[in-house]
C-alpha cells in the first residue's frame, strides 16, 4: 500500500536494523532486506518511535515491498512491547524503593519524651509468634484510644519480631495513601497472612484496636486495601474482575476474621464478642510493685488467645446505609454539630438559642455494625463529640452531663418534638410511630427510636424480646443477636426504664431492615447516631427524605474467652463462617460492591456530607470560616 514521505525516506539500513530488533521465531528473515545495522538511535531520526524528522537524513525516494512493510511494522511492535517491559520493571522497583523507605518509617518508635513511661513496661515484648501453628494475625490500632494504651501497645509492637511489620497505626494508614505509602505496605502484608492462613485451613485474622467506631473503620481499611486500581498499573492493586484485587472465592474465604481490643469509653463491641469490656492490663497498670509485669501478662493473654487456632470464629451481620428501594443516591445531606467545649454549644441569634453547625468530616454512614438510633441519645453523642475527653472514665461523665444539659434546655429551633416528624418503616409495615399511637403528634411523646444488632448499648442496656409486663420478669427473652439476619429494633419513652423495667430495652425482630422518613420543612432536620458517631440530616429542599439501613455484608468474628452465650445467645447461626455480599438479588449485591468501592474512593463524601452554602442556604447557623478561607473583594 502507499506509504508516507518519511516512510518513503527510510535507508536499506534501517530495514536491517528493524529485521535485528525481530526476534527469532519471526517468519520474517534478515534475509529479506538488504543493507547493514545501525544503532536503535537512528531509528527515532526516520520516524520510526517518534521525534522530530531529521533534514540530514538521507533520503531515498522508493517505495516499500510488502515484505519491508511487514518487517518495520513487526519491528515497531515488538520494540513497544520492549518499551513497555522496562517500564514496568522501571516501575516495580521504583514501588519497592518506596515501600523500603515506608518499612523502615514503620518500625520507628512512637516518640514518647511527652508521654509517661509505657504502662507494659519499657522493655516488654508481645508474645513468640511460630509460622504454621500461630494464625496470622495484623492490626490497626488507634494509638490515641484507651488514654494512650494503642500507642504503648503499638510500641512494643515495633520491637517484637513478627508483630513489628503487621501492627499499623490507623490514622497513620488512612492518611498514607500514596503510592509506596503505609496503605500500600498494609496492603502487602494482608496478602501474605491470607497465603499464610490459607496454607494452615484458615483464614488470617485482624485486631481493630479503639472505641466501638474502630471496627467499622478498620473494615473500612481493609476493603480500602483490596480495592483494585488500574490506574495505577502496578501488579498489586490488579482487578481479579469484581472491582477487587481477591477473587470471590478468596474474599469468601480468606477475608480477615476481626478482633476487636477494646480501648474505648464504652467497648460494647469488644464486650460482645468476649474480648473484655476494658482494654488489657487496664486495672493492673495502678502503680503498684509488679503492675507493669501484670499490665504485659494480661496483654500477651490477651494476643496468644488471638493468634490461637482453637478460638471460635463465628458469622456477624453488618449492615449498611444504602439509598432507599428504588433510588440511585441519598435525598439528604449531613451536617456536623460544633460549637463551644462545655454544657451548652448554641448560640444566640435572632433572640433564640441555635444549633451550630459545620461540614461534617470523616467517616460518612457506610458501615453499622453495632446500633443505629435517632432522636435523645443522638443529639448527647453529637454534643458529647465537641467536648471528648482523653481517659474513658471522664468519657462517660461527659456523656452524662450533656444528657442533663439536654433535658435542662429549650428544644432548639432546628429539631422538633421529641421524634415528631419520624416514621420508621421495616419490611412494607409501619414500626413507629406504633399504630396505637395514631395522631399526628405521636411522635413527640418518644424520646429515641432506632436497632440493636449487638446486645450492648453504653456498656449498661441489653435488649430482648417484647412481652407482657410478668413476662419480663419471670422469664428468659431471646436477646439481641448479632448473626440471625434481623434488626431487633426498639422505641423509647422517658418513661420505658420504668416500664421495661431497668436496662433490658423492648425489642422487636425485623427481617429486612429499616427506613428512616422524615417530615419537617426547611431548616429542620435529626440527629442520628451509629456505632458511636453522630450527624445531623437535613433536607436541602425542604422535602421528606429516607435514610434507609439493611444488612450488605457478612463477615467473620474472633470470639474471646469473656465470650457470654447468656447475653448474646448461641454465637453458631448454622452456616459455616464466611465473607459475603448480602443482597436480594444479584443485582442489589452488584449496588452493594459499588457502593464500598465508591465508599473507599471517598465519593460518598461529596454525595452525602453538605457544604456550608448548602446549609446557609436552608437557614443553618454555621461555623465562622477561618479568615484564610474567607472571600475579599479584592480577591
């Protein structure tokens, strides 16, 4: 066929030079072109990979037989291919360069000259860990929880073999993303325990060390970690076709079984799966002769009944904030309660007392794994979250005077009633406000709504079966249990510990989750809590919005030596454990996938968290910007 001018212009020489580049099981033979080699450099003078034609070149005005065609196009290929080759190998060791120099940064001790002496003591170590008869185990760990006990435990992590390269400090995880960064490292070695565990029987096991929010945000981190991403192209994060660098079957059977260490003010978590209600060696660290020694004995207990091929796994329902049946995205957005430290965080404007607000930051309702509630209890987390304290026992004292200041004060114009405007939904019927309290005000006469998929709430209430007043106290109720595929939703009264009587909270079995509808115009919204985080949601419009919440996943638990049968109920559900995706159809298991994916991207954070034009614009009080960020005529 015709060829260009620059093709055209290509000396006998360089067809010899493209036959070299062929490689031997080519039909093609140097023997169909005639001239002698010259170096690859000439190449990019003629055209051939690029660059700028050259006017020196020599020039032959001829064109091209079929058979140097073939041999220049062949040579072209097979040296992009070439190409190609060494950039991913260039690429490959630039990535191990960096997770070196990431390797080296990970087993730095914490700084401590600030700190008071590590509680373990200075020179303790977790216990050995043997390859093939220990699982293998990583953990994220909040260094700040349980006043500074994850940060003493994720120093003796850096000087104990084996632990030193697979106890990450969460924050440090979450904020090192880049390429070569601590994502990327953790990332490594949760291949490597998912080889090593599969090689035992197995599945590998994780520690989420801090409060009860931990466990959703280490699930978080570890779906962050096997989310797949071509455009990297490096072979680490390679999709194996589900948007994953696991297969189905490998997600199926060697996603990580959590532990949950408790280092936070409640620890309801922790306390349900048997793993202490305090974070270990909590009471001996008092100061007494030998309480380090004590403090690291319940330590290394505590980590030797992790790494225990005979502790129990057992199956655990998560579920999900998912938009409402029939819709693509959320119809509210979020907002985040700020304010002055101390009783009281409004401010006065208009002669009246106003909620102040800000955009709300990390993390946005994915995961629930523990309760979800609306109204009272909301509205003390998101007060309580301005004013957090560094010890657990301040915590709770903290909780509880935001309750008082609460109940002390005038409503404020940005929430109703108690939950008037609140109706739940679960499965097509009508769960509140109850049928028997039909008007329109019924809602104001209850104090918080919402479910139970653990039996621990505030490390106080446990929830069972509604029944007849005798019935409650003579009688054994099924409880709340974490893997029988329902909510066990609940509705308070100010009245209901009277009722119940005490903490055990009514509770109702529902198979399919529940809805959220809220009514109350511009302006007004509710809070909401779950897994210990607090929101406000709004409408932007005004409108009626749904927050909708099902179970998405199941996932695989550590079960501890505390674990109690009489609280939680038989932990075996009848199914072998496993990780799956939950949904109806495999459709709705598709919109799952891609709502984690989208979650781990950070998408969900422009699609549910509201800015602050959005929330001046429905007549919230919001925080001053500082003046760095605020607009200037002159700008």
């Amino acid at each position: 066929g015709a060829v260009s001018p620059r093709q055209a212009a290509l000396p006998a020489a360089l067809l010899a030079t493209a036959a070299e580049m062929i490689p031997r099981e080519t039909a093609m033979t140097k023997a169909q072109v005639v001239g002698r080699p010259v170096k690859m450099d000439s190449l990019d003078a003629y055209g051939f990979v690029g660059g700028e034609e050259s006017e020196e070149a020599p020039r032959i005005t001829r064109q091209f037989t079929d058979a140097e065609a073939a041999i220049l196009r062949c040579a072209k290929r097979h040296w992009t291919m070439r190409q190609e080759e060494n950039d991913r190998a260039r690429r490959a060791s630039e990535l191990q360069e960096l997770l070196a120099q990431t390797r080296e940064q990970l087993l730095v001790e914490p700084t401590t000259n600030w700190m008071p002496a590590n509680r373990y003591g200075n020179a303790a170590l977790l216990p050995a860990f043997e390859p093939g008869k220990h699982v293998p185990v990583l953990a994220l760990i909040n260094p700040y929880s349980g006043a500074m006990a994850g940060t003493d435990i994720l120093s003796i992590a850096r000087k104990s073999p084996y632990y030193q390269q697979r106890f990450f400090n969460i924050i440090d995880v979450v904020k090192d993303q880049r390429r070569g960064g601590l994502l990327d490292l953790f990332r490594i070695e949760l291949n490597a325990a998912k080889d090593e565990a599969k090689a035992m029987g197995t599945r590998p096991r994780i520690i989420s060390g801090g409060g009860d929010g931990t466990a959703s945000f280490s699930l978080f981190m570890v779906f962050a970690a096997l989310r797949a991403d071509a455009s990297r192209g490096d072979d680490i994060v390679e999709d194996t076709g589900n948007g994953f660098i696991w297969t189905d079957e490998e997600m199926r059977d060697s996603f990580p079984a959590l532990a949950q260490m408790p280092l936070g003010s409640a620890n309801d978590f922790g306390h349900t799966l048997g793993w202490g209600h305090k974070y270990p060696g909590d009471f001996e660290g008092t100061g007494c002769v030998g309480s380090r020694h004590k403090a690291l004995n319940a330590l290394q207990v505590w980590i030797e009944a992790v790494i225990n091929p005979s502790t129990r796994l057992a199956n655990f329902d998560l579920f999900g904030f998912c938009p409402a049946e029939g819709q693509d995205s959320y119809n509210f957005r979020l907002a985040e309660l700020t304010g002055r430290r101390g009783m009281n965080p409004k401010v006065l404007a208009d002669g009246k007392q106003h909620l102040l607000m800000k955009e709300a930051g990390t993390p946005v309702p994915l995961f629930c794994c523990l309760y979800f509630s609306a109204g009272f209890a909301a509205y003390m987390t998101a007060r309580f979250q301005i004013n957090r304290r560094s010890k657990p026992l301040h915590n709770k004292l903290e909780y509880a005077r935001q309750a008082i200041g609460i109940v002390s004060e005038q409503v404020p114009p940005q929430l109703q009633n108690g939950l008037e405007g609140i109706e739940i939904n679960c499965g097509g019927s009508r769960y509140f406000p109850p049928r028997e309290d039909d008007d329109e005000h019924a809602g104001s006469r209850y104090r918080e709504v919402g479910f139970l998929n653990i039996n621990w709430q505030a490390g106080m209430a446990h929830g069972a079966d509604r029944a007849p007043a005798c019935t409650r106290l003579c009688a054994i109720r099924e409880p709340a249990k974490f893997n029988d595929g329902m909510v066990d939703m609940y509705r308070l009264k100010f009245s209901s510990a009277f009722k119940n009587p005490g903490l055990h909270i009514q509770t109702d079995k529902k198979e399919h989750g529940m809805t959220l509808s809220f009514k109350g115009g511009l302006g007004k919204g509710v809070f909401f809590q779950w897994d210990g985080e607090a929101r406000f949601a709004f409408s932007p419009t005004g409108e009626p919005f749904d927050i909708n919440v099902r179970k998405i996943l199941n996932v695989p638990v550590v079960l501890g030596p505390e674990y109690n049968a009489k609280v939680t109920g038989d932990p075996d559900n009848g199914h072998a454990v496993h990780f799956a995706f939950v949904a109806k159809t495999l459709e709705q298991q598709q919109a799952v996938r891609e709502r984690i994916l989208r979650g781990v991207r950070n998408e969900l954070n422009r699609e549910l968290n509201a800015t602050r034009e959005e929330m001046l614009k429905v007549g919230l009080q919001c925080e001053e910007l500082p003046r760095a960020h605020q607009h200037h005529p002159s700008q």
